[in-house]
C-alpha cells in the first residue's frame, strides 16, 4: 500500500477559474493547488460556495458558461504519461470523462434521466466506453453457437458474427450502421443488448442492490435515494475510472444510508483499487472515509494533510474553526465570527484576513503560499510561511 | 388459460389505464377524438365514399354534365346529396376528398416544421452564446410580421417564380411556422440543459450529438407533441384562409377553404344558395375544432403538471 501511495495520478496546480456575471467576475477559484495519489481517498471540505465542486468539474472540464477556467495546469498521469489536461481538446476530453474519471453527483435522483430506466442508462455507459468488449464477448459466444447451430439458423448466426467482427475492426463501418437501421435484420443487436444487461445487471449485484433483474427496468423515480444513488454509482464504476470524483454522493441521503453508501465507497475502494476525490463539508464522514484531506476557502486550498494529523493538530487558522465549529455536547456553541468576503471584490493578501483572529499587516499584503509546515502536512498561511 | 402480464411491463399497463380513465372522465377529449377518427375514416376511405372520375387527377371535383354548364349552385338531391356549387361541382366530393387533403396539407407542413424546430431549437438552446442569438434573431425577424399577412406575400412571390399555387402555399406555411416551434425547443431544451443528468451524461464521455438527441429531446417531445396536434387544425385553417383569399388551391381543387371562396358569390343570395357555404364551413370547423379538443386532451394527459389533478 505505501507504495502504490506515493504515485500522484492528479496533479491541479494553480488553478484559476472565474465566473463572469452581471453582478462582475466572481474569481471563484483563486490558484487552487492540490494533488491525488493513486489508490487514496482525498476529501476536499469546505463551506458552500468555497470552490470544492468547481474543482472537481474543472478536473473533468464540464464546467458551463459562465464559468471559465483562466490558468493553471491539471496534470493527468496515465500509462506512465503526464499529460496537461487543459490541453486537450473535446473528442479526448469525452474519451476521458468515464473512461478514467467519472463523477459521482449529489442528488442522485436528478443525476438519473427521468426518460430511461436504470438500465439503459447504465448501459449507455458500456457503449460510450466498453464497446470493444462487449463485441468480443458476443463473437465470442456466437462462434460457439455456430458450430452447434443447424440449417438456417447457422447461416443467420453466421450473419450476425459476420457483422459484429467488422463492428469490432471498423465501429463506424457503413454497412453495419446500415444493418443496424433495416429492421429484423436490426435484430443482430439483441445479442450486443442482451450482454449489456447480463453486464449491466452483475455491477448492479456488487453494487448490492436486492434484486437487480428487477431494478435495471425501474425508471428513477421508482427508486429510493439510497438506491438511486447505488445506480449512479453503478454508472460511475462501469469502466473502472481510475478517478472517481464524488461530489457530496450522501448529503441528501438519511443518516442510515448515508453510512451504507459510505460503507459501500469504502469497500469499493479496497476491491477495486480506485482513487476517490471525496467532495463533502461533513467532517464526520472525512474522519470516518478519507486518507487525506484538502480544506478549501473561499477559492483557495489552504491546508492538505493526513487525516488524522489535520484533525489533531490543524495549522490554519480556518482549519482550526472549523474543527471548533462541529458541535459537541457539554461545549458551548463556537463558530468563525464573519462572512465568506465576496468573491467579486475579495481582500487583498489572504482571503480569509478578515476573519482571523491572527491577521498580520502581511495578510493584508500579499497572498500566502502552499508551504510544507510538516511532513506531507501542506498550509497557506502567513504564520508557518516565515519560518521555513 | 389466463394471459400473464409480466412484471416488467406493470408499470406501462397502468399508464395506459391512467390515460384510458382520464379520457373517459372528459367528454370533451371524447367528443375531439371521435371528430378526429371521423375524419380519419372519411380520409381514408375518400374513393369509396365517392369515386373519383377515372383518368382524373382525384383531388380535382368533377363538375355533373347533366346539369348543364350553369353558374348557379344546384340544391341538394339524391345524386349530389350536398348540393352543387359553381359550375355545378359536386360539394359532397369537394368535402370528402378536402378531407383527405387536409391531412396531407397539414402532414406536409408539420414534419418539416418539427424537424427544423427540433434541430435548430436543440442547437440555439443547447449551444446558447452567439449561435443561439443569430437563430432567436432570425425568428424575431418572422415573427415580427403578421402570419397570413407574411405567408400571402411568400405565396405570391413563389407564384411568380413559377411554383405551382399548392407548393408555394405549403413552403410559406412551413417558413412563417418553424419560428414557433424553434423557440418553444429552445426553451425546454434551456430547462432541461441544466438538469444533473446532463451533467451526469456529460461526466459519463456522452458527445454534445447524444446529449442533444437522447437526453434532452425525450425530455421535450410531451410539448412538442401538444402544440404539434393544437397546430394541426391551425395550419389547414391558414392554408384554407390562403384559398379563402383567391391565394391557394386553383379553382375546382377539393379544398374546403377554396369552396367556401366559390361559395362566397353566392352568400348575397341569403340562405337561397345556403348549402354552398355552409357545408364546407362545417366540415373545417369541426376538423379544427376536432384538434384543438384532442390537443388539450393530450394536454391532460401527458403535461405533468395538469395531468395529477
């Protein structure tokens, strides 16, 4: 494990992305550096509106107008390759998405379309980014079916193996869009259909969800949360991403199936080997989920460390509130006294100056940098700057 | 031995049902669907119920040589059960061929005009920005002038360009429509593009094509629906306004608009002449008023937001 840990697969650095509203630009993220190493899970915290998911679309480029990512790098490693992601052009990008990083989205019921049942939207999946194997499957299983098949039977099935090896040599081969457009003999598909669903259905069972022969047909809304959110999990996992982001997956969950869900992304994990950018403000389930944690502020990453050395000591001062902030019983009710500043004229310096009870002149000044206060233990903060 | 339902299509049964129940529940939708399937059969069953002439182009009335070359309209009687109209055209043919016409008219108009729709609606509400702009922009342009105003002056340049009277009013009715149709795509498709599940298909490597076609356009296509079968009454009015107006069909063509235009003369006649006019207008409001019935029936059914009351 200590091994596969030190291999960065996702390196963000100095990410800046703004919004252009009416109100003015909203500098949304403010140079956000982070890293993600193989097989760890990193939980990103911070309040609403700090940037957390922003990052994350950023990762996958999926962010809409009018948000528009304006430097920075997020360097991707691949098959022994880095490459920088905001170089890549849509084609690659879409080969991307789900292929090596896939999202998880916070309300599963509006993540599903509410025209397809489970299945076929799973199974879109398998098509946009496992087609491949899929028809080596079905040759696989028609030249079986040949050799014992007879008459006229044999000489369709020869047909149909016909056409799906020049799928497998040309996808965008004419004569099998053409095939597939002239009915009953459109039929060859059910074969390709009939591996999807075997497919599709067998993730679901990992997924743990009861009865999977029955779900791939429900629509969304026939499903409960939990269950919703194990489809759209289901559809993350479908070409084994290398990345899994998932952007708050159990805020709108119970308490009980929220601990399923987590239980579930765990285990996952350890099977599956993945890596997981764990988006939340809950900073029960960091504790609970994650190897390493990013609190972000106001647009700024300003503290990455091990879980458990953020939560024993925290460096930054916002850090420290928040800790201080999760309610306990016995303790009175503390909080950061202030605001988040407005991301459209934010202070000068350090973004978080006006609510730090240790502000200096210089966190008026200038913008603290990421430094290295201990040992993998990164903060931005003006008190740890100086002395290394 | 008893039919098993399986499970899997439960829920589509008891859609069905929903939507069989909640017609029964509104005479109204009904009585609209009974017009429509009323005309369907007279359209579908025109060279039964009255045989054309052989040789003849079947949309064309034939006039009745017995009655001699007289302009006035003939009244009703065994042989033309509708009564004659100019130069002794038989009304009752005239109605149940314009029939037939009317749903080639208005098929001829609506595809065209949902495709464009579909496609340039997709486009501006999916890709927004400049592209978005252009379109809304040249919609502006033709809904800013009034329809049949707009649709008679296509019809009479295309006329001049020597297009055949029935083609050019087909393409003015399809250009003055497709605006329509574009923005209201447009607008679902805004309501749609912003759903997490077009996120979703986005993070999931789906192409702007398969975002456009397979994920926001079932999400669209009850409106579509809705306003497509409210329209289908609507455009065989224009085109029967165009007729009415001299613009469209060539005299003696089985169009009610043009009946009503050769029954006209005959309106200063008191009820004299009743059955010339009075057919024809019959048989357009009732297809009209057939549609707008089944399109708020549809309405009812398939608009989640009337359809749980």
């Amino acid at each position: 494990m200590e091994k596969a840990v030190s291999e960065e697969i996702i390196r963000v650095e100095d990410l800046y992305l703004n919004f252009y509203t009416y109100e003015g630009v909203v500098k949304a993220l403010d140079g956000v550096s982070l890293n993600i190493k193989r097989g760890e899970i990193l939980g990103v915290v911070g309040e609403t509106g700090c940037g957390k998911s922003v990052t994350s679309l950023s990762i996958l480029k999926i962010v809409v107008p009018p948000g528009k990512i304006e430097g920075g790098q997020i360097k991707f490693n691949v098959k022994g390759k880095t490459y920088n992601m905001l170089e890549f052009n849509e084609p690659t990008m879409s080969r991307v998405r789900g292929r090596y990083i896939s999202m998880v989205f916070q309300e599963p019921r509006a993540a599903l379309n509410p025209v397809y049942s489970v299945g076929d939207q799973i199974g879109e999946v398998f098509y946009l980014h496992r087609k491949e194997e899929i028809i080596k499957a079905v040759i696989e299983q028609l030249r079986k079916e040949v050799e014992t098949a007879k008459g006229f039977r044999k000489r369709v099935l020869r047909l149909y193996l016909s056409l799906y090896e020049r799928m497998l040599k040309n996808p965008k081969s004419l004569r099998v869009r053409l095939a597939s457009k002239i009915p009953i003999l459109r039929r060859f598909r059910n074969l390709m259909k009939k591996e999807v669903r075997k497919r599709t259905v067998e993730l679901l069972r990992t997924l743990r969800i009861p009865d999977p022969e029955r779900v791939v047909d429900m629509y969304p809304h026939e499903l409960s949360g939990g269950m919703a959110q194990r489809c759209v999990i289901a559809m993350a996992l479908v070409a084994n991403p290398i990345l899994l982001i998932a952007d708050e997956p159990t805020t709108n969950l119970d308490v009980t199936v929220q601990a399923q869900i987590l239980v579930l992304i765990r285990e996952l994990q350890k099977k599956l080997g993945s890596t997981i950018l764990y988006i939340t403000h809950d900073l029960g389930v960091v504790a609970e989920l994650c190897d390493r944690v990013a609190v972000m502020y106001a647009g700024n990453v300003v503290e990455i460390a091990d879980v458990m050395t953020l939560f024993k000591e925290p460096l930054h001062p916002y850090t420290q509130g928040l800790l201080e902030s999760i309610p306990r019983p016995g303790k009175p009710f503390t909080s950061i006294p202030g605001i988040v500043p407005s991301l459209i004229n934010p202070p000068p310096g350090c973004r978080f100056n006006e609510r730090c009870k240790y502000a200096m002149d210089i966190c008026w000044k200038q913008k603290p940098p990421l430094v290295e206060a201990g040992k993998e233990h990164y903060v931005a903060c003006h008190l740890y700057s100086g002395g290394k | 031995m008893k039919f098993k339902v399986p499970e899997r299509l439960q829920p589509t049964i008891r859609e069905i049902k929903f939507i069989l129940r909640r017609i029964k529940d509104t005479p109204l939708s009904l009585f609209g669907i009974a017009i429509v399937m009323f005309f369907v059969v007279i359209a579908a069953f025109a060279p039964l119920l009255a045989p054309p002439v052989p040789g003849l182009n079947p949309y064309l009335i034939p006039s009745d040589p017995a009655l001699g070359f007289r302009v006035e309209p003939s009244p009703p009687s065994p042989k033309h059960p509708f009564g004659t109209t100019l130069l002794q055209r038989d009304i009752y043919y005239g109605c149940i061929w314009g029939t037939r016409w009317a749903f080639q008219v208005a098929l001829e108009v609506i595809i065209p005009i949902v495709a464009i729709g579909v496609v340039l609606g997709l486009i501006a509400g999916y890709y927004g920005g400049v592209i978005d702009e252009i379109l809304m922009r040249f919609t502006d342009i033709i809904l800013a002038f009034p329809g049949l105003i707009l649709a008679m002056c296509l019809v009479t340049v295309l006329t001049q360009a020597n297009w055949t009277t029935i083609d050019s009013v087909l393409l003015s009715i399809i250009l003055i429509g497709w605006p329509g149709y574009t923005r209201l795509i447009r607008g679902e498709t805004l309501r749609v593009r912003n759903e997490d599940y077009i996120e979703a298909a986005r993070a999931s490597g789906a192409s702007d094509l398969r975002i456009m076609f397979r994920h926001i356009l079932p999400n669209t296509i009850y409106s579509i629906i809705i306003v497509a079968s409210l329209d289908f009454g609507g455009i065989v009015l224009t085109t029967a306004a165009l007729s009415f107006l001299g613009l469209g069909a060539p005299t003696g063509w089985a169009d009610w608009g043009r009946l009503i235009y050769d029954g006209m003369g005959f309106v200063s006649g008191g009820l004299r002449w009743w059955w010339s006019w009075v057919y024809p207008g019959v048989f357009i409001s009732l297809f009209v008023l057939g549609w707008s019935l089944l399109g708020d029936a549809l309405r009812d059914v398939l608009d989640p937001l009337y359809r749980r009351k």
